[in-house]
C-alpha cells in the first residue's frame, strides 16, 4: 500500500518527537523544580504531536476533504504549550538572574511574587486568545447568516491577535533577560547565555509559526493555507519544522546548561547575605 506524502510526513514526526520525549525529560529533570514550566508545555508539545500524528495514521487523510472542526481547533490549541513553554523558560532564567542579583533574601521573594504574577497574566491572556479561536471557528462552521459569519470571524481573528501579542511580549521578555544575564560573571553567565539564546532562537521559529497562523485565521478560505488540505510545502514547514525545531531548540538548551541547578547556587547572593549567622561564620573560616 502506497503511503501519500502527509503519511509519509506524519511518519517522520512521530518518529522525530519519539525521540525528543525522552532527551527534553532528562533534561527537565537535570535542571529541577525551577524548570517545570517550561518542560512541562514541551512535553505536553511532544505528546499531542505524537497523538496526532498516530490518529492520523490510523484514520488515513483525504487531501480534498474539507478541513474537520476537530482538526482545525486541535491546530489552533497546538499553539498553547509552545507560547506557555517559552514563557516557563524564560521564567527558569529569571530565577537564576535574581539568585544571582537580589541584594537579599527578601527583595528575591518579592521578585519571584512579581514573575509569578507575570505567569499567571502570561497564562490568562493565552487561554483568552486561544478561546476566542475555539469559539470563533466553533460557531463558524455553524453560521446561518452572514452577520453571524462576520461576528465569528471577529472573534477567531481576536483571538490570533491576542497570541501574536503576547509571542511580542514574550520575545521582549528574552531581550531583556538576555541583557541581564551579560551582567553576570564566571560558569553562571556561560551557562545561562547558552540558555537564553537557544530559548531566543525557539522563539524565532514559534513566531514564524504565529505570522502563518495569522494569515491563515484572516484568510481562511484559501485551502492552500490550511494546516489539513494544503499544500505539502505548508506543512512541511508550518506543521512540523516550525513546531519541532522550535522544542528542539529548548532540549538543545537545557542540554548546554545542565549545570545550572548546581552553579546557580555558588553565586546567588540571597545565599551569602541572608544565611543564619552560624552557616555565615563556618562560611568565613572556612574561608
């Protein structure tokens, strides 16, 4: 039985995810409590890419079929773990920042209140915009008038709105942290750079996959466009190399600074200014 080229394509990401799974759950595991965000929505990436991919192996395609509901919000949820991934990456990097800058143990807590809220706001507004998509596209397929069909396009390009936003916010976010980590000294600065710019490169390919998905959601009459009935080329390049070399890029990430966890400890500063006082005179005779 001859396989067609988006069975051939669905192969060759099972494959290429299967293998990532485990590489990105060594590596969440190498770096600690404080990357469980960002390896979290990786592997939650991973998997629903590898569920996909054997459901549509299973199920078979027609190329000149309409593009199913199902199909359609499952391609619109796809982009949630990758914009909530590089937002838990980036907040693994915070942390270590402010380990290494907080003037004491209490300006660090006040800061990790601060980048929580920004986590909790960062997952607000992506559950937001990912909703008026589902919503838009839902109520889309059922129009009856062409106001209603007007109003449910608003509402599914809002949505896509809102995410492109906040991939802008996230890739500020980077520069800024990038800027921060310049600031450091010694293995830390080494390790978190490597760290940053990888996580900077994901971001890269997440918002070329951000531009596509835009375009598609205000043109989504052309079948050319869509993820299910278009062209090989679209999602080659769209589907699967934006979304994989993205989670590739933070795997590669955490691999070139695994020890983090162990050197970010040796310059943290809430470390050395607000240990009890007999830690602190064992430290300097020690010394």
């Amino acid at each position: 039985m001859a396989f067609s080229n988006s069975s051939i394509l669905a192969v060759v990401e099972l494959i290429c995810y299967a293998v990532l799974i485990p590489f990105s759950l060594y590596v969440g595991f190498r770096h600690g409590k404080k990357a469980i965000l960002g390896y979290l929505y990786l592997n939650i990436l991973c998997t629903l890419r590898v569920v996909a991919d054997i459901i549509q192996l299973a199920s078979g395609t027609n190329p000149n079929a309409k593009p199913s509901l199902a199909a359609t919000i499952v391609s619109s949820v796809g982009l949630s773990p990758l914009l909530l991934g590089l937002a838990g990456f980036l907040h693994e990097i915070h942390i270590y920042v402010v380990m290494a800058t907080a003037s004491s143990r209490t300006s660090f807590k006040k800061a990790n209140r601060w980048m929580w809220f920004a986590q909790f706001q960062i997952h607000g507004t992506c559950v937001v915009g990912v909703i008026l998509v589902i919503i838009g596209t839902v109520e889309l397929y059922s129009a009856s008038s062409t106001s209603q069909l007007h109003t449910d396009d608003s509402l599914r390009s809002a949505g896509a709105v809102i995410l492109v936003v906040l991939w802008g916010l996230l890739l500020n976010y980077a520069i800024y942290l990038l800027r921060r980590c310049r600031q450091l000294e010694g293995q830390l600065v080494r390790g978190l750079s490597d760290y940053i710019y990888w996580t900077q490169i994901a971001a890269v390919f997440i918002g070329v996959k951000m531009v596509y998905v835009v375009v598609y959601t205000f043109d989504h009459n052309d079948a050319s466009l869509s993820p299910v009935t278009g062209s090989f080329a679209i999602k080659v390049i769209f589907t699967f190399l934006t979304s994989f070399l993205a989670a590739l890029s933070f795997t590669i990430g955490g691999w070139r600074s695994l020890h983090i966890a162990v050197a970010a400890p040796k310059f943290a500063v809430v470390d050395r200014y607000d240990a009890p006082h007999e830690v602190r005179t064992v430290q300097m005779n020690r010394k």
